[in-house]
C-alpha cells in the first residue's frame, strides 16, 4: 500500500470520525427529548467524544500511527484501539456517506420553484452597536463571513397544481425562528418585520421558534401585534417556545395580539370564495398530528410544521403545501457541500429552500435568529411565497 492511498485512507477516517458525530447530534435535536437530556448528550458525549477522542488516541498511540502513516508499519497488538475506531469510522463513509452524498441532490430547486429573486439585501452592521444588546453578540458579529445582521427579502413563485387558478398570485409571508433571546435589539425585529409589511403579503405565518426568555414575553404584542394581512395571521409553536416554564403564555399572547393558533388543529378558511384547508403541526414537542377529513379532499390543503421532519405526515395527509423552520438553513453553509448541521432526522437534506416529495411541496425558512448568533454564508430570511396554479402564470 503506497503513501498517497495510506494518506487517503487516514482522510476517510477523519471524515467518518467527525460523519458520525455529526449525524448523531442531528437526530438528537430532532427528537422530543427534555432539553436537559438532550444538552447532557450534547455537551457531555458529543463534542467531548468529538474533540477528544482524535486527541486521546494520538496522544496514546502517536508511534503507532505514524509509523503505519510514514512507512506502512503494521498496527501492533497493543494498540487495537486505534484500528477499531479506525474500521469504525471507514464504516460509517460506506454506510453513511451514501445517504449523505444522496441528499446533496436536493440541494438542486425542483421544478416547482419557478423563480426565487432577491428582493433586498439590508446590511445592518452599521447598527451593530444598537442592535446587539450584549457585548459577546457584538464580537461575534464582527468576526469575518457572520452575516446575523444580514437580512434578506426573497419572492419565491411556486406552482402548484392543486391551487385555484382564480387566486393565482396569492402571497404568504413565511417567517420562522425568531428567537426573542434578548441578544438582538426589538429595533433589528422591527426592521425585518417592517420588510416583510412591505411586501404586502395576502397572509403572514410563522412557524415556530418565536421566544426563548420569558422578560422577552412582552415584545410579542410589541412587534407581532401590529402585523396584519387580508387573510390573517397563523402559527405553531416549536422546541424553544417550551423554554417559557408556561408555553401557554405564548400562545395566549399571540393569539391576544390577533394571531390564530394552528397548533394540532385543522380548520378551513375562505378567499375569495374559495375554501382553504389549514392544519399546525407542532410534533414532537407539542399535541397530536392533525388528521384531514374526507370533507376537505377537494380543497387545497396548507400546512404549517415547526420541522421538516414534518414530511412524512405531510405526505400521508396530502399536503400540497408546507412551511417550516427550525434548521436556520444549518446555520453554516460549505462552498458546494452546503449545510452539514441540522437538527432533523433527515440531517442537512431539507436545511433550507423549496422541496417537493410527492405530493408535497414544502418550503424551509433559514428563519431570522438563533440562539447562537453565528451564520456563515447563512443569511436570515424573510419569505414572500407566490402561488400559482400553472408554470406558464407569466
């Protein structure tokens, strides 16, 4: 075996090291696990066992390892460790890798998304004094490629088949992951919530994510009660809203403030005369999956979902259109590779942007916040999503 396939060999290891790690926190923070639980698996086995490990091992076996590295010297019995953790990781390339590989597939938009434009890029850093209510957030927005006061207005035109022809056009404004933290000012809010207005959307939804400290309680009324569309105002809840010791002030708040709960529910709307079915699906963290009846087969159905991993129900209830949230796009996006972070069973497949898996299509929002105040390449968005019945509507 020469140098540049042992070398090789020692670059899989590494991937499959950090692959696994990865795949594992992912699937973690997709479950309904108590926060506690879930930070313990974080913060006391993923990344030390992350960092740590590469480190033990060299530390232990630093001979061993580079003889077999430099001149192709058999791993001796005393250090097996290092060769099984070594198959392991090679595993998780042949078995993981493929899935991985598979799901940058969907990083290409179907051909349901018949144009996403750019509407406006608002650069905030020269506010970031007074939008960065804490000193660390402020240091952690200067740091080269972290784009947390970047926001972006997007129109993105979708077809759907099942929409009637007669409300070709209709606007939503898709928000998502707000994060009322306390680390970003009302006044960086306003201003994404002020470009949203401008759009003129028909009907505003957030999905999920809204708050995570209870002092920020009173910005809900304060920046959402003043948002208002033809058509209303909807949301779920996610993972973060159960941070607030009684999410029911949540939804108390919001809907005081004339937002409507689609929180495991189902209910049917009018525009124009057409009926709109509407269902919240707010699993695993809160109340049952929705069920459509047999009376809204023939309507076109809408769903909102704090996760993607929402997709499967989706598709059992035929869905035609979801919105979600919860994976801030990853958060950190690679040049070609994109996302690689995600908390979701389907890891970074459904990070952000337009899907379509039969017969659902489902836009992802990278959303506005986040509790950790870091984006590369990872913009915050705010969505105007138009709908139309046919991909010639221009």
């Amino acid at each position: 075996m020469d140098g540049f396939v042992r070398v090789l060999i020692f670059c899989f290891v590494i991937i499959g090291h950090f692959g696994w790690w990865v795949f594992a926190y992912n699937r973690i923070n997709a479950t309904g696990l108590p926060r506690s639980l879930v930070k313990f698996f974080e913060r006391g086995i993923f990344l030390p066992i992350t960092l740590l490990l590469p480190v033990v091992l060299l530390a232990l076996y630093p001979i061993s390892i580079w003889n077999w590295l430099a001149a192709g010297t058999s791993i001796p019995g005393h250090s097996t460790p290092v060769l099984v953790y070594a198959l392991f990781c090679l595993a998780v390339d042949v078995v993981i890798g493929p899935f991985w590989l598979f799901s940058r597939a969907y990083l290409i938009p179907p051909k349901q998304l018949l144009r996403s434009q750019l509407v406006r890029h608002l650069d905030l850093n020269d506010q970031r004094d007074a939008l960065c209510q804490k000193k660390f957030t402020a240091q952690l927005a200067q740091l080269p490629g972290n784009c947390i006061l970047e926001l972006q207005s997007v129109r993105k035109s979708l077809w759907l088949p099942a929409w009637p022809q007669c409300l070709d056009g209709f606007r939503i404004g898709h928000i998502s992951d707000l994060h009322f933290t306390g680390q970003l000012a009302t006044s960086f809010y306003r201003q994404a919530l002020d470009e949203l207005v401008s759009m003129r959307p028909d009907m505003i939804v957030i999905t999920g994510d809204i708050i995570d400290k209870a002092k920020c309680l009173p910005w809900i009324e304060e920046l959402l009660g003043s948002l208002k569309a033809p058509h209303g105002c909807y949301f779920v809840l996610g993972n973060h809203d159960k941070r607030i010791s009684d999410p029911g002030e949540v939804r108390r708040a919001l809907t005081l403030s004339g937002w409507i709960d689609l929180g495991s529910r189902v209910c049917e709307i009018d525009i124009h005369g057409q009926k709109i079915s509407l269902a919240g699906h707010e699993k695993p963290w809160f109340g049952e999956e929705p069920v459509f009846d047999s009376v809204s087969s023939n309507m076109f159905r809408l769903a909102l979902a704090h996760s993607p991993d929402a997709i499967d129900w989706a598709q059992s209830q035929a869905i035609d259109l979801l919105l979600a949230g919860h994976t801030h796009g990853g958060q950190v996006r690679f040049p070609l590779i994109g996302p690689i972070v995600a908390p979701s069973w389907y890891g970074s497949q459904f990070a952000s942007g337009v899907f379509f898996r039969k017969p659902t299509l489902m836009h992802v929002s990278r959303g506005l916040a986040g509790v950790h105040p870091l984006r590369f390449r990872c913009q915050p968005e705010i969505a105007l999503l138009e709908l139309y019945s046919s991909p010639s509507h221009e």
